[in-house]
C-alpha cells in the first residue's frame, strides 16, 4: 500500500488512491455520510488504518464554523469541587461527540480573562466559566459574534448570559436551621469576601434562619474577608473566646471550614460547626463533619448541556438556574450548646 512520504501526514488523496476510490467516497466514510458500499467503505477504513489518516478538523472549521470544541475555565483543577464538575461536562461534550479544553484561573482575574479570550481565539463552539472577576464585558465582542458563555457557581458581572448557580441561600438557611434546632442560639458566621456572590447569598441565608427564628443577629458573630489560614484564625478566636462568645459556627466554603478546623476549641465547650461545601474524608473527622453539600456534578451537567442547547440554537433570554444543596450531618453540627 502507498505511504505518504516521510514527515508529512497522509490525505484523504493518499487514502483515496491507497483505497481505489474517489475522493467523495473517502470524505463520505470520513464524515460518516451514507451513499457508500459496506464493501467500499471497509476498503477506506482499512487504508486510512494503514496509513494512520486523521481528519484535518480546520479544514472542518471553514467548511462549516464549528471547531467540535467547548472550553471549560475553572478556578482550580486540582481541586476536588473542580475535577468532579469538569468530568461532569467532559460527559456531555463526549456524548455530544465534542472535544472538551480545561483551564485554571487560579482565582486570577487577569489569568480568566486571558484563558477566556485564548479559547475564544481557538473558535471553540462555546464556553462555560466559574468565574474568578468581576468584570465579564470582555466577553460581549465574543457573544455577539456568536459564542455562547455560560457561569457556573457564581453569575457574570456586567453581560446577559446563562448562569448555573448552587442554591446558596436556602443551603445556608438548611445548614443553620440545623445548628437552631440543636439548642444554638449565638451563631457565628465565617466568610468570604462579602462582594463576592457566593458569600453574600451565604450571609443572606444565614441571616434568614436567625431572623425567622427570633433570634438576634450580632454584628459581632460575623467576620467576612480574606480566606488564609491566619485570618480564619483570628476570626476563630474572636467569635469563639471570651464572655459573648458564640457556641457554634457556620463557615461559608471549604476552605474556611478547613482552615476553622485546625484552630476551634476542643474538648469540653468545643462550638458545633457546620461547613458550606463537602471535604474528602469528611467522615473520617471526629467528630465528623456535618456540611452543606453542593452538587457539583450538577452543576457541570447542568450548564453544559444548557451550553449546547445554546450551540444548537436556542436564543431565549438569559436564564439562571440553581442546583439544590443537600444537609449531610455527621456529628460537628450535633454537638449541644455548652451548659452555662
């Protein structure tokens, strides 16, 4: 059988020749199209075998505007929220017979917005975001050539596109409830930073358990900003020690709840504690960790395929989806206020 010559890739003229056959007939196997032969059609696949054709998907993207590609930007890949929604869209990209390109923002604004404009710049068919800014007016030149975005965990700012969101506020509200039904009452609230979507839902769910269950909301229980392990810390301490202490805490993410882990109180007094996302070997703690757990492969499935409704057509308004949280109690949230 003829080969290419060295250090070129073979063609569909190579395979055409190789096969005895026309060129249609090699672009109708290819593209899987009817009109060919079993017989045929065997001949193609067994020369584009034996010279190790591949399809030249550029070429595609002229002919038809479409690079079979989405793009995924995440905030971490290593993190275990993003590697479990990543392999939530990869399935529905693969089903869809799209090849799916993953980035980290590494929480970077910069970072996004390159990442973001670098996919973009590939022709991918769409793009699905958890965004890292604030500011996604970027993004409007590539929306209105025709590129649809879809966010994930946390709404764009400043452009009318579809956002996936967990259902923060209610998760909240569940998770201190739960702490309310427990005896608590002087509940203290550990956050991120408060203009960012996430936290403000968080508090705002916070806020309502209490308010709808009579209870005062001390300024003082709440503590938002920067989420390092030294800051956490203190907020710890301060909520935690002296006469107006609290006996127990909610922690807006996973990365508080760790950082909160190391430096409560323990023993007899130890506050109960319940964490707004799920940790790995959260049951292994002791006591385990009573958390409010996102879905985060629902939340990939979910935007993904809305990204695809969108890629087929769909040109309705904006829409804003949330993804239930459920209440997984393990122990921490258990724990009865300390007798006084």
């Amino acid at each position: 059988m003829t080969r290419s010559r060295a250090g070129s890739r073979p063609t569909m003229r190579d395979v055409a020749v190789a096969a005895g056959v026309g060129l249609k007939t090699v672009s109708r196997v290819v593209n899987g199209e009817s009109g060919v032969t079993p017989a045929t059609a065997g001949r193609v696949r067994a020369a584009i075998a034996e010279l190790g054709f591949r399809r030249n998907d550029s070429a595609r993207l002229l002919r038809t505007g479409r690079t079979a590609s989405i793009a995924l930007l995440l905030e971490d890949l290593g993190d275990p929220f993003s590697s479990a929604l990543s392999r939530a869209v990869e399935e529905v990209a693969r089903a869809r017979d799209r090849l799916l390109f993953a980035g980290s923002s590494a929480e970077d604004p910069r970072r996004e917005r390159e990442l973001a404009l670098a996919f973009c710049a590939r022709r991918v068919d769409g793009l699905l975001i958890v965004p890292a800014g604030d500011d996604h007016r970027y993004l409007l030149p590539e929306a209105a050539a025709g590129t649809p975005v879809v966010f994930l965990d946390r709404p764009g700012t400043g452009i009318e596109a579809d956002a996936v969101l967990s259902d923060n506020a209610v998760g909240a509200r569940a998770g201190v409830r739960h702490l309310i039904r427990h005896g608590h009452r002087r509940i203290g609230f550990v956050g991120d930073l408060p203009h960012i979507h996430t936290c403000a839902a968080r508090l705002r769910g916070y806020r309502e358990a209490m308010v709808e269950a009579g209870l005062p909301v001390d300024e003082r229980w709440i503590a938002t900003g920067p989420t390092d392990r030294a800051t956490v810390a203190r907020s710890v301490a301060r909520l935690t020690g002296g006469p107006g202490a609290v006996t127990a805490l909610f922690t807006g993410n996973n990365r508080i709840t760790l950082a909160a882990l190391h430096h409560l109180p323990t023993g007899a007094g130890r506050p109960a504690l319940v964490g707004f996302d799920d940790l790995e070997l959260a049951d292994l703690l002791d006591p385990g960790l009573t958390v409010v757990a996102q879905d985060p492969a629902g939340l990939g499935t979910t935007g993904a395929r809305l990204l695809f409704d969108r890629i087929d057509g769909d040109r309705g308004p904006a829409r804003r989806i949330e993804v239930p949280t459920r209440l997984i109690a393990r122990g921490s949230g258990e724990i009865p206020p300390a007798a006084h």
